[in-house]
C-alpha cells in the first residue's frame, strides 16, 4: 500500500506542534503494517537543508507564481517530497510567519500550492511512483480535493482534522488567485460563510476524515467545538472517524532518553527531580512540582494556572513552565517566575521539555478544548502524573483518580471539568492528598508508565482505513 501524506510540518524537520511529530511518526509506525508513506512538505529552508539523495521528479513552469521543482530524497529516516519553489517557501521565520511573528500575506496560495501538488502526485504520479491514497493534514492540505477535481483523476483521500480552530478562511476575492473553479463556490463545496475556506473543502470532498481522538471526533459535531464547522461535520459523520494519536516512544522512553539521568521506575525518578531543581535554582523542596511545556495561546488554558498559582505555592508546591506564544500570557509568566518556587523560560527547547518532564511530579494541561494533546501522554510514559482537562484526547488517555479507579488500582491522573480555576485548583487540592499518600502516589506513578502511549493500535487503524478505501484486503 503505498500512501501520500500532505502536510505543512514534519519533525524533526519543520514543527510548531503536534502536528508534526504525527506527520514525523506516522511513516515509522505504518511500515510495519505494510504501508508506505512518502510525505509531501513545502521546501522550506529546513527541508532542502535536509534531504539526502535528492533528485528530481518534476518540474513545473508556474505553480501559483514562479517556477518549482518536486524533488524526492530522504530526510530523518523519512522519504520525503519537497516542493522546490523559492517564490513561495525559501524564506526566514517560521512555516506561517514571517521573522516578525506575522503570516505571510500570501499563506493561502502558498499551501494552496502544497495542495494542488498533492493532487498532482496523486492523479500523475511522482517520477514512477503512483499513490494509492492521498493523507491530508489539516487546512493546509484541504484544497486537495478541488484540484483533484480540476485534474479530472479521482483518487481515495483522508483528511485528518488536528484543530478545527484553523479552517484556512480567506477573501473570496481570491478565487483567481488560488485557482479555484469559481462555480464550486457554494455550500458542497469550498463557501464557508462567504469566504473561501480549505478546511472546509476537504471536509466535503475527502472520502473519509480523520481526528485525532474519540471524544474530539464527538465533540466537532457540537456548536461548542465545532468552530461553526459544526453542521458540516454532523453532515459527515458516516466517513468521520476517531483514532487516537500516539506518541514517539523511541525518544520519548525514561529509560533510554539521553537528555535525562535514565530512569525506569518511580523510585528512579527522584534523582531526576533533584537534577531539575538544581538546574532551574529551585529549593529542593518536599511538596510537588509541576510542570507544563506548551504553546502559549488561549486554547491551552493557561491563564488558569496563574489564577491559581497563589494557591500551589500556599500549598508547598512548585511550578517550572517551558513555552512561548500570546506576548500577554508570555510577560505574565515571566513575572510569575520572579517567586523563588517558580521557574519560567520562554522559548522552545526540546532537550529541556525532556528534563523537565521527567523532573517533574506531575504536568499540568488545562486545556479548554484539546483535540489530542500529546504532552500529557509524555507524561504518563515517563510517570509524571497528569492533571488535565476533561475533553478531547485528554479525556481519551487519562484514567481519573476517582475512587472507584483507586480501589481498582487504575487511575493514571487527575481530570477536571468544567474548566475553571475553581476546578483546577480542587483538582491540585486531589492531586496533592494523593501526593502526600506515598503507596497511592507510587501506585499512581506505576500504572501511568505502565500506560500504553505508542502508535501500534492506531497505526493498524489508519491501515485499516487505507485498505478499506482502495479495497485492498
Ligand atoms: P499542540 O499541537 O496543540 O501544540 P500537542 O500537545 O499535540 O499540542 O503537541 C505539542 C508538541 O510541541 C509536543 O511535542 C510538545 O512537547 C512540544 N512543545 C510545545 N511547546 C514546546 C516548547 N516550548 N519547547 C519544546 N517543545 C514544545
Ligand atoms: C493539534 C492539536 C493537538 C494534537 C496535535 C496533533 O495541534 O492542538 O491537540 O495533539 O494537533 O494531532
């Protein structure tokens, strides 16, 4: 089975989110369910940076404005096609902003771009390399579907949704420009409440859709998280379904990780706890200390952390924040971090995110809404207890410490709802009685290592779905 993957990010090479380590993981976990995915990536600086072996297998005279060249090579352990198109992608910044933190003005006909070559691999093929299905990722990749149809070649398609929040709306005065066909400009089609939206093209005309956890996969349906998309996705709930992210276990793994002192129990974790207090110039205090690493934006709920920190530092624990994002939420925490019980750095560091997860006591994700959340599963691996939202993929990978879950000897974290500071703080408050048990902590800690967080279940569901399309057996 031999499937294209369309994306705008791929760890290790190109990432703002969890986007990308799906997109970098998923060709590793398919191989052994007999599938090959090549991935489809604008060539950004990072990605011509990378590829190995590179060659040519196309070459186009004006995609969207200039001139471009497809390229098959291999990066990171991945075969890769790059789009080879310096008008549209050999800039600085990142993949959507410029060096300023702005979006490129032209971001919709640049993955307009990324979308019409998928469609062009998918109906032509890429040098002798024929797809059987095309795997799109979010708005980015949503356009597939019209160009497919323009190009007159129908191939099956997915279309996984990792955040409903961005539906890649614009003017519908770019029609031209994006190459639209002008009468598709209607309800079944790529009209979203009179723009243009890539999003919402590829939910109408993928064969199947994809999310990225079961109670995600519920809640698009409703007006809370459907992001006005909501009646679209009720419309497509036959082809909708719900399969939960894995993360990378190879190098997410205490027992192996290089970034840390190894560890692969609870008692092994103490060592690593006292490491990060002394590297962030923490007292080596007795009461818990959390942690979270994320993007700084109003959907990670992080507003609430400092409603209450008051409350954890009263109650003898610790906070040590990594991330970057929302310039308000970024000054707040700095100055939150001027407690001596508080640590804060803003910026991105993966080797750090790696320490401070596995020193951490528990990691906090108080997410309003969460499609999947892939560091809450970070922390079960490397036995950080979560506390976490109850939505999305939070409440798909969290088993709550109620006390049926204690008796049972299964809870893995603490879930809160509705998402409040009152909820959070009483959440803390639970958190900490099970702290201060030592049997129920260790306990606690033991079955969320002992968590299954790897890609095995879902590789074989996304394989399933492959051959169900193709009618492969
Ligand atoms: P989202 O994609 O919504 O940001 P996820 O939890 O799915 O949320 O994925 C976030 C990914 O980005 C994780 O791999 C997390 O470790 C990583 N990450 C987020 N912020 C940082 C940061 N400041 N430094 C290092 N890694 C980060
Ligand atoms: C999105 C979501 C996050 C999910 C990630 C990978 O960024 O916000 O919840 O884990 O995609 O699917």
């Amino acid at each position: 089975m031999q499937v294209l993957s369309v994306a705008s990010e791929c760890a290790p090479l190109v990432k703002t989110g969890g986007l990308a380590d799906v997109v970098g993981a998923l060709p590793g976990a398919l191989a052994g369910q007999g599938v090959r995915m090549r991935v489809l990536l604008p060539g950004y600086p990072a990605v011509m940076g990378a590829l190995s072996d590179a060659q040519r297998v196309g070459w186009f005279d004006d995609l969207f404005g200039g001139g471009a060249r497809l390229v098959q090579g291999r990066a990171a352990g991945l075969d890769i096609l790059a789009i080879d198109a310096p008008h549209l992608f050999a800039r600085p910044g990142g993949p959507y902003i410029d060096p300023n933190g702005r979006d490129w003005p032209d971001n919709p006909e640049r993955f307009a771009a990324l979308s019409w070559m998928g469609a062009h691999v998918t109906v032509h093929g890429a040098g002798d390399w024929h797809p059987q299905v095309l795997h799109g990722h979010d708005w980015q990749a949503g356009l597939v579907t019209e160009y497919m149809r323009q190009m007159g070649g129908h191939r099956p398609t997915v279309l996984t949704i990792h955040n409903i929040a961005f539906n890649g709306s614009t003017d519908p005065g770019r029609v031209q420009s994006l190459r639209l066909d002008p009468w598709r400009f209607h309800t079944e089609g790529y009209e979203f409440w009179g723009s243009i939206s890539a999003l919402k093209a590829g939910l109408m005309g993928a064969d199947a859709l994809t999310t990225v956890s079961p109670s995600y996969a519920e809640e698009l349906m409703t007006p809370q998280f459907g992001m006005g998309l909501e009646g679209v996705m009720q419309h497509r709930r036959h082809v909708l379904h719900g399969i939960l992210n894995g993360i990378d276990d190879s190098a997410w793994n205490p027992a192996t990780d290089p970034a840390i002192a190894r560890y692969d129990s609870p008692e092994g974790k103490v060592a690593a706890k006292a490491a990060l207090q002394a590297e962030l110039g923490l007292p080596q205090a007795e009461g818990p200390l959390y942690v979270i690493v994320s993007r700084m934006t109003h959907q990670k709920g992080l507003d609430l952390v400092l409603q209450i920190l008051p409350d954890i530092l009263d109650q003898g624990g610790q906070l040590a924040v990594l991330g970057s994002g929302d310039p308000g939420l970024e000054h707040a925490f700095r100055q939150a971090g001027e407690d001596p019980n508080v640590s804060v750095r803003i910026g991105y560091d993966e080797p750090f995110s790696h320490r401070l997860i596995a020193g951490g006591d528990a990691i906090l994700v108080p997410s309003r809404f969460e499609p999947c959340g892939l560091t809450q599963m970070y922390g079960l691996r490397y036995g950080t207890i979560p506390v976490v939202a109850l939505t999305g993929g939070l409440a798909d990978t969290v088993i709550n410490a109620s006390p049926a879950a204690l008796a049972q000897a299964v809870a893995t974290g603490v879930q809160f709802s509705p998402v409040t500071a009152d909820a959070l703080c009483n959440a803390l408050s639970r958190l900490g009685a099970l702290y201060r048990d030592r049997d129920s902590w260790s306990q606690l800690q033991r079955n969320a290592m002992a968590q299954p967080v790897g890609w095995s279940h879902s590789a074989r569901a996304y394989a399933d779905l492959y051959r169900s399309l193709t009618g492969a057996e």
